[in-house]
C-alpha cells in the first residue's frame, strides 16, 4: 500500500486501505481481539499510518500544483475523487473519536486538509519572493513588492486557466486561493511593517497596499476576473498597523519637507545670489521660482498621500504648511544678512522678485490647496516690511553723500553730473516698475517723495550768502537736476505728479532777484503745497 501512495496511485491505495479497515472493524465487532488487544492497537495503528501517508501526498501534490510548469490534470481529479471516496466512505455523523479511542471509521477531513495545504502553498509562495537587503538594493522594498505582484498574477491567472477546472465548482477553488494568497501576503506585510522603514519605503508599502494590491494592476487585472474577487477580502493590515503606518510616514515626512524646503534656499545662494544671475522678467515682472517651487513640493506630496487616504493628505498639507512657516522667516533672514554685508546689484531685482513671489505664494495657496493663509500672511508682511526697510536703507546709502554736494562749491561748479542724483536713485527705482501692484506703485511713490523732500532740506540749510550770478547758476543747476530726476522717476512709472514742481518752485526763488517776482515764486509755491506754510 506503502508503494501505491508514493506512486501516487492514492485511489487504489484508498480502496486497500479501507478494506483493511473494514476488515479490522469486523473482526472488532466478533470480538476477534478480545484475548489479544495488542493485535487490534497494532491494526489500528497500521490504518491510521497509511491513511496519515496518502493526508501527506494530498497535501504535497497541493502544494506542488503551484511549482510544476504544467498543472497534472488527472492527478487533481483522482485527488478530487479519492476525497468524494472517502467522505462517502467516512460519512460525518458528528461523532468523532476521543482520546485514547481508535480512528477506525472515523472521517479523514480530506477536505480541511486540501484547504490548508493551499493555504501552506500560498504562504510558501509568498516567503520564496525575492528580496534583497538594503545593503544591496535601495530600492529592495519596491522590487520585492514588484516581483510578490508578479508572480502572485501569474500564479493566481495558472488557477484560473489551469486548476479551476480540475475541480467541481463545490470547491469554489478560485475563492480558496485568492483568500489563501491574501492571508499570506497580509501575514508577510505585517511582518515588513514592523521593520524600521525608511520615508520612500513607508511611501512604497502604504501606496502598494491603497493603490495597487486590489486595483487592475495586481488583482483586479481584467484577465483574473471574474474568478478573483476582491470585495470580500478583509484588510491587508489591521487598523492599528495601517495607522502605525501613516503616522510613521508624517513624523519622517518632516524631515524631508524641511530638508526640501532647504535645498530651495541653498539653490538660491549658491546660483543666483552669489552668482548674481539676474530673475527673469516674465509679463513685466521680475520672477522667482520661490512660490512655484514651494507649491510643487506641497502639491506633489500631498497628491500621492491624499492617494493613499484623504486624511494622510490633510496631515501632509498641515505639516507643510507648518514647515513653510519655519521656512519663509529662515529664508528672510539668509536674504537680509546676505544683502546687508555686500552691495550686489542684484538685491533690488530679487527683493523686486520675492515681493512678487510672496503674493503668488499666498493666492496659490489658497487658490489650489483650499488653505486659510492668514498665518503665513503675518509672517510675509513682517518679511515684506524688513526687506523694504533694507531696500530703503539702501537707496539711502547711495543717495546721501550726492545729496549733501548740493550748494556745495564743487556743486556749484558743475563738477558733478547732473544726473548723478537721479542714476544713483535709478539703481533701485528702476526695478520697482517690475514689482507687482500696488506694492510697486506705492514704494515708487515713497522713494519719489523721499528724493525730492531730501534734495529740499539740503537747499534750504542755512548757508553762506551767495551773490546774484551764484544764485543763477544754483537755479538753473536745480531746474536741470529737477527735470532730469522726475523725468528718470516718472519713466520708471510714478504717479506722483505733485512732485514734479517742488525743487522748480524753490530753484524759481533761488534764481530771482526781484522782490515781487520772489513773492508770486513763494505764493505758487504755498498754492501747490499748502501744508508748507
């Protein structure tokens, strides 16, 4: 009999066995062992062995089904045969035997065994995939999970093409399998979820298990359907896990924002700023690339986690947000020291720039990511004041020393240029026309009345007295800067036509000699300006 079942030949085995057993079982009923008990324990004990053998093939030609090229048709339906032979053999009365009671008779459960030999098989199946240490392949988790889904479709589409037809539809032998693969598969996930896993490799597990395991890519391939169902199928991870999970993926994700955000501003320094590569002008504009890069990494990030769950996408807008509100005030102050220890042509287009910046930050935000941006407004506006206070503080460095010339002898003498002033002043007001509105407008409007208000105290400071053909020469000088300077200013896109006349009216009164015509200078002065008086 012993030969039979390594042959394989598992019915006639059977058909050996149970006569055996019947036999035994007759003899028992005559009372045959009553003198010799150890003859019937012997007996019992030889069924039970052989009928333990054929459990031990049935459960290696299942496990085997899987790793042969080619299914065996005809030994799965002697195998489906030899267990209808024996549950009509051994019907399931309820009785089964107790402890120390012989087996004789008793059902085999042939099919429990099936069952969980296709369940070994599965987790079999699983523990061969592939997988390489870290060490040897950063990305070991996504090839790993790769070759599981790989060899899973294959194995699952060899059931559907190959074994589901060896069987009746009783056995329902498609749902056994993809039921067996998902336990082995969730068993094996869990096992890798407790692993310490880097960011991507969170990333990699969490979006395999929400994105791909049940979609069209694994089982919900159009070719496994309809036999494979995946509506039934219980989580791949418990809840605790799967939340373990995501938390683990924000706490690094933190890191790695800030480290993004980081390489932003350590590209600005090193490639534009000290390069002093000049911002590109786009629609009039001087453009950054600081909001669009900010939104591409917050966008990005929060796509493929809001793939995974919508909550891991909420958790991963309010980590950015948070990390872009350390960030914006890192990045002034990096900007501030660097502009205030040298003089680079370059600062006012990019304070020009990131004021720009700034407010298509702020409207992207809110105009993609749905965010209340009033926090980051605050932080901005203080950023905005400290960068236009330096902006100023410059202007202010440049045009002093030719301000304080002005009725000085050299002056006078016209060994300056007379568009000194103006160029000076230029080197910052020309960039604000490539500021965004109103924030250009107004600081141009500021630096506009800041020239022509400093230009006046420094003519109207007490002086030694000059004859009349001096006073002509100052005269004509002012009207000359005068023009050149608000015609430099207006150019550039100011609005602060009340300006125009101030140093006119006051160079008018320098210049003149008569009284009454001093006095009409002075009343169109106080007509224009009123608050003079």
């Amino acid at each position: 009999i012993n030969e039979l079942i390594q042959k394989r030949q598992l019915l006639e085995a059977f058909a050996s066995i149970k006569y055996l057993e019947d036999e035994t079982i007759a003899e028992r009923d005559a009372e045959k062992y009553k003198d010799n008990p150890q003859e019937f324990v012997r007996k019992s004990k030889d069924v039970d062995l052989l009928y333990n053998s054929i459990t031990n093939m049935i459960q290696s030609i299942v496990v085997g089904t899987l790793e042969q090229p080619t299914v065996e048709d005809t030994m799965l339906n002697s195998l489906v045969t030899l267990i209808a032979h024996e549950e009509a053999a051994h019907p399931n009365t309820g009785n089964t035997a107790g402890p120390g009671s012989d087996l004789l008779g008793t059902p085999r459960k042939w099919r429990e065994e099936w069952r969980e030999a296709i369940n070994e098989s599965a987790r079999k199946r699983v523990q061969r995939v592939p997988m390489a240490s870290k060490e040897e392949e950063s990305f070991w988790l996504d090839l790993h999970l790769g070759f599981l889904q790989k060899q899973l479709s294959e194995d699952l589409l060899k059931i559907k093409l190959s074994v589901k037809k060896c069987y009746p539809e009783e056995y329902q032998v498609c749902d056994m399998y993809v039921e067996a693969f998902h336990n082995a598969v969730a068993s094996h996930l869990q096992d890798l979820s407790q692993r310490p896993l880097e960011f991507n490799e969170l990333y990699t597990l969490l979006d395999w298990v929400a994105n791909i395991y049940r979609s069209e890519l694994f089982l919900g391939h159009p070719d496994l359907k309809p036999e494979v169902k995946t509506e039934n199928l219980s989580l791949l991870l418990t809840p605790a896990d799967w939340d373990k999970l995501k938390n683990n993926y924000i706490t690094l994700a933190k890191g790695k924002i800030k480290s993004y955000f980081g390489n932003i501003l350590k590209l600005e320094v090193t490639e534009k700023w000290e390069k002093e590569v000049h911002p590109e002008v786009k629609e009039n504009l001087y453009h950054s690339s600081l909001s669009f890069d900010i939104q591409t990494i917050i966008g990005e990030h929060m796509k493929i986690s809001g793939a995974i769950s919508r909550s891991l996408g909420t958790k991963m807008l309010e980590l950015c947000l948070a990390e872009l509100h350390e960030f914006v005030p890192r990045f002034g102050e990096e900007f501030v020291a660097w502009s205030t220890a040298q003089d680079s042509p370059v600062f006012a287009p990019y304070f020009t720039a990131y004021i720009n910046s700034f407010h298509d930050l702020v409207s992207g935000l809110e105009r993609a990511f749905k965010v209340n941006t009033e926090e980051l407004q605050k932080i901005l506006a203080t950023l905005t004041r400290n960068f236009t206070n330096i902006f100023l503080n410059k202007l202010r460095t440049k045009a002093q020393p030719l301000l304080k010339k002005i009725l000085t002898k050299d002056w006078i003498l016209v060994t300056e240029r007379p568009d000194s002033l103006a160029s000076a002043v230029s080197q910052f007001s020309e960039h604000l026309q490539h500021m965004r509105e109103p924030m250009g407008q107004e600081l141009l409007r500021d630096v506009h009345k800041y020239v022509v208000r400093e230009y006046i105290m420094q003519v109207i400071k007490p002086r030694r007295k000059m004859n009349g053909e001096t006073r002509q020469q100052v005269s004509e000088k002012m009207n000359q800067e005068a023009r050149i300077l608000n015609n430099t200013l207006i150019g550039q896109g100011s609005d602060s036509d009340w300006l125009l006349p101030a140093i006119h009216h006051i160079a008018n009164i320098i210049g003149e000699k008569k009284k009454d015509k001093i006095k009409e200078y002075v009343k169109e002065l106080c007509q224009d300006y009123p608050d003079i008086r």
